[in-house]
C-alpha cells in the first residue's frame, strides 16, 4: 500500500482558466442547490434527532469544504438520508456530546482511509451489499417521519428500533391529528406532481414548504390549529453564525464508540464515492477518491464542532448542480454561501414552517432513495447475491445499522471467497484433456509411468486451496512424481502456499516428489520468500512442462526423452563438444 501522503484539490486545477461566464453559470447552480438543500437539511436534522438549524450549519460548512477540499469538481456534500438511523439512535444512547464526538471520530478514520488511499477499495464492495443497506436505510427513513406525518401526540419520544416505532404507531392509531395528516399528504402530492421542467428551476420541495407554510400561517387557528412548527418544537432557528463548541469528553464511552464511528464513516465513503462516480458520468470527468476521503474526513473533523452533524456526498443535490450549469467547486461554495445568507436574513421566518411538511420531503426522498425494482429481479439474480441482498436489508431494517454494517462487511468477504474459488479449477491432465497451445501442451509428449500432472487454473487463495487435496483424492492414484503446471496460477496468498507445502511434505514422508511447472511471478515471489523453494529443490521449479517432463525422467532414473535427447546433442554441436562427422549425411 502506498502511504505516501498526497492533498491537490479539484479546486485548483478548475480555476485555471476560470472565465466569468463560468462563474454566471457556477453562481445560478450554487444558488439553485443553496435553495434545493434548505428544506432537506432541516428535515435530515430532525429526523436525526437534532435542532433544524444543526442540518443548515452541517450544509455551510461540511458543504463548503467538501466543495473547496475535494476531488471532485461538482460533488454538493451535506447532510444526508443515509445517517439518520444511526445519528437518531447514537444520540439516543449516548447522548449530544458524544455524538458530536463519534461523528468527529469518524472524520478521523476517512483521515486516515484517505492519506492511505483507501478509496479505490470502497468500490469492490459488493452491489448486493449496498443495495441492501440503501433500501433497507430507505425504509427506516420512512419509519422516523410517522410521527410527523400523522401528527402523534405522545409523551415519550419514539423508539429508535423499526419494529419499536410500528408497535408505537399500531397502539396509538387514534391519536392521528387529521390536520396534520392532511397537511403532509397535500406536501407529498406536490412534491410527486411538480413538474420536472419547473422543477430545474424551482424544485417541488420549496414549493411545498412554501405552500405548506403559508396555509399553517393563515389557518393556524382554525383549520390547521394544532399543526406543529419549527417555532412550536423548537423555537425557531436562530439568526447568526454557528459558533465553535468543544464538546464534553467521557473516556468512559469512548470504546462504545468506535463501532458506530466506523459506521458512519464507511457510510460516508460509500455514498460520497458513490456520488463521485455519478458526477463523474455526467460531466465526463475523473475524480480524486482518496482526496474526496480526505476532504470529507476534514468536514465531518470541523462539522460537529460548529454544531453539525455528519456529512457526505449528496446524489441529488449534485444532479441539481450538474443539471444547472455547475462546472467547478465553486458552485458548491456558493452553496453554502447561500444557505449562510439564509440564516442570517430569513432565519425568523423558519419557526412558521411545518413540521409535516418537512416530514414530507423525506418520506420523498426515502422513497426516490430505496432500490424498489430491485426487489422484482431477485429471482433473476444469482441465488448467492440474493441472499446477501435481502439479509443486508433484512437487518438494517429490523437490527441495528452497526451490526448490518458489519455483517454486511462479511457476506461481502464470504461471496468474494465464493467467487474466488468457483474460478478455480484443479484438473488432471494427459494428452485428451489438453487444452493448452502447442509449446505448454502434452499432445505429442511422452509422459513417463509414476507422474501425475495436475493443471491449476486461476487464483489460488484461502478459498480454493482445499480444491488441490480433493482433486488428488478423485485421482485415485499414487505417482511417484506430481507435476502442478502453475503456468495460468496468477495469484497465491499464504492459504495456497501452506496447501502446496503440506502436499510437499506429505510426498516426501513417503518418498515421492512434487515439481512445479511454469509458476507465475506473483507465486514464484511468495514461495521464494517463504522459502518454499529452497525445501522443494530450486530444480524442481521447473519454466514450462517440458522441462519439467525432464526432470521427472531424471528423478525417476529413466533416460531423456528422443526429443531432449535430440536437443541436447544440437546444443553440444553449436557448443563445438561433438565432432562434426556424427552429423555427415553418410552417417544419419
């Protein structure tokens, strides 16, 4: 691994060159998304158990320095849909302070993924796996908003367990407040029917708020009487800068930490490089991976500090910026430039805003989140990825996201171990199972009685050694010599290397031989560093299968073949050790 320290943000390679109209179509974007991620950050800070105005300091600062430090030019970061189960139940558990210090945690291991470039890795995991965890993530969204969309009064806050909030929802039914219901569906239904050429310009989610907001302000007292607000819950929000808070330490919950601090931040690598890549694909360019890790590391450092909460690479906003007109950071600067200015000129405005309203944008968002169709083609998937699919989901939804995370984390292992090893083939060889070309092939070749040769085809890893024993078993055979053409083996781990060595000894307790035929450089390296080699015989390490031939003849005591017998004498003839009359045509 390559631990060599690199930082170049996007940001400096875009302003070379930069033009005004540029900065005119940066400006319209940055203030476009400003407006679109208003609403969202408020309703993920909510729902994540936090004041509104953490989503919108979250948004200015892990906005603008994602935009400003990281590795890709279009890539809008903020608060996202997929931290809010994990925040809501951190925060349950732990209480604010050591939230703001998982979540500082956190940024410290995307820290040290990035600078170890780390990020090229987060790609290899399985699609099932985060497929799984998104829809799954989708449904637990939806769980967190009934009480806003429905308008439950009740006394203790909702569990943070899925099945725990459908109980609470099932036992109070009655309790529904019709206004409140009626004002959520009326802001989905907009949402849903907004239409999408209005919608670059003015998206359905700030219609909605707006609607929203002035229906609660004219009818508050009648129709809408009881609807609860931002003001109603908590105050407002307030009209000034986020200030540095350091929060309090407990050393005592320190290792109950580290677990959900690991979550959050492979959720943040995932999504962010997820985002990345989607970006990438629609301004045709390559991002940085490991400098976008490190800038999130930064963001999510200096986030909580000023009373954030965790951030990561935004999908839709970055679709939003893309689709009007952004080209370079500069536009997700304004972003947060914007939602600053917010804060500061129209703050007050905020506490009149319902609280069903913002509920709707997300019951939205986890809708357009989860991977709904996936669910139709599972019986078009390979029965093993299905399986990883739904236990995935299964448990983010019904366990803990932690333990998901990591479970998850090995059903991916255990299906790259399945992969690996359904690649790999142990077959014998002879000259009607040949398959090779004419140079490695043994059609034509004479193997000698008492040698065995066995070809290994593709990695030879931990999940596909116990192929070789089994494969000498179905053999049923007892040759003096096995040959292993290693030649199409590019890859061995010390699994491999311990069921080659464990094959060798047990020829040599009972006085049979074991040749290597043609090993790669990637296996050669490993046996020679384990030393393999040296207790084989460096000369039974053979560079192709005729050579290898030979040597069986050799230990077996048998003469060379006519054909090595051949060679040899044209090698003694261009080496002057055989008298040119052995080769007069009157003598052949």
């Amino acid at each position: 691994m390559n631990l060599s320290i690199s930082f170049r943000p996007k940001l400096a390679d875009s302003l070379r060159g930069y033009s005004s109209e540029t900065f005119f179509a940066d400006l319209v974007a940055g203030i476009t998304v400003g407006i679109v991620a208003l609403p969202l950050a408020m309703a993920f800070a909510i729902a994540s158990g936090a004041k509104p105005e953490a989503g919108i300091f979250t948004a200015v600062i892990a906005g603008f320095l994602i935009s400003a430090l990281g590795g890709s030019k279009v890539a809008i970061g903020g608060p996202t849909g997929a931290f809010v189960v994990i925040l809501y139940g951190i925060l349950q558990q732990y209480g604010a302070s050591n939230l703001l210090i998982c979540t500082v945690m956190a940024g410290f291991i995307l820290l040290i993924m990035g600078f170890a470039k780390l990020g090229t890795m987060i790609k290899y995991i399985p699609y099932p796996v985060t497929v799984g965890f998104t829809s799954g993530i989708a449904i637990l969204i939806f769980s967190t908003q009934i009480k806003d969309f429905f308008g439950l009064q009740l006394s203790n806050p909702m569990p943070s367990d899925f099945i725990g909030k459908i109980q609470v929802f099932a036992m109070h039914l009655q309790l529904i407040h019709w206004p409140t219901l009626a004002v959520a569906g009326l802001s989905t239904a907009i949402i849903f029917t907004w239409p999408k050429k209005l919608a670059r310009w003015v998206p359905g989610s700030i219609v909605s708020v707006i609607v929203g907001t002035v229906l609660v302000v004219l009818f508050q007292s009648t129709l809408l009487q009881g609807v609860a607000t931002i003001g109603s819950r908590f105050g407002g929000i307030p009209q000034a800068l986020p200030t540095l808070h350091l929060p309090e330490f407990d050393w005592h919950n320190l290792q109950n930490l580290i677990r959900p601090a690991t979550t959050i931040a492979l959720l943040a690598a995932i999504e962010s490089l997820l985002c990345c890549v989607v970006a990438d694909g629609m301004i045709d360019d390559r991002h940085d991976s490991n400098q976008e890790l490190i800038a999130q590391g930064l963001a999510n450092i200096f986030s909580p500090l000023f009373g954030g909460i965790a951030a990561t690479g935004a999908i839709a906003r970055t679709a939003t910026n893309v689709k009007n007109g952004g080209r370079t950071p500069i536009a997700g600067i304004i972003h947060a430039v914007t939602l600053l200015i917010v804060i500061l000129v129209a703050a007050p405005l905020a506490k009149y805003i319902p609280l069903a309203t913002l509920s709707a944008v997300l019951v939205v968002v986890a809708y357009n989140m989860g991977e709904w169709h996936q669910f139709v083609r599972l019986r078009k998937w390979p029965k093993s990825d299905g399986a990883v699919f739904l236990t995935a989901f299964g448990l983010t939804v019904i366990t803990d996201l932690t333990i998901a995370v990591e479970i998850g984390m090995v059903l991916a292992t255990i299906l790259f171990i399945k992969r690996i090893s359904e690649t790999t083939q142990i077959t014998a060889v002879d000259e009607s199972t040949e398959t090779e070309g004419a140079h490695h092939s043994l059609i034509g070749k004479e193997v000698p009685n008492s040698v065995l040769v066995f070809r290994v085809f593709g990695a030879f890893f931990f999940g596909a050694a116990d192929k070789l024993e089994t494969a000498l078993q179905r053999a049923r055979q007892d040759p003096k010599v096995l040959i292993l053409r290693m030649r199409k083996v590019l890859a061995m781990d010390a699994t491999g290397l311990n069921a080659l060595e464990d094959l060798h000894d047990k020829l040599r307790r009972r006085g049979k031989y074991l040749i290597l035929s043609g090993p790669h450089t990637q296996p050669l390296l490993v046996m020679d560093k384990a030393g393999f080699l040296d207790r084989i015989g460096r000369e039974n390490v053979c560079a192709h299968i005729d050579a290898a031939l030979e040597r069986s003849r050799e230990i077996l005591g048998l003469p060379p073949s006519p054909n090595q017998a051949l060679a040899q004498t044209q090698n003694k003839i261009a080496s002057g050790n055989v008298a040119p009359a052995l080769t007069s045509p009157n003598k052949v």
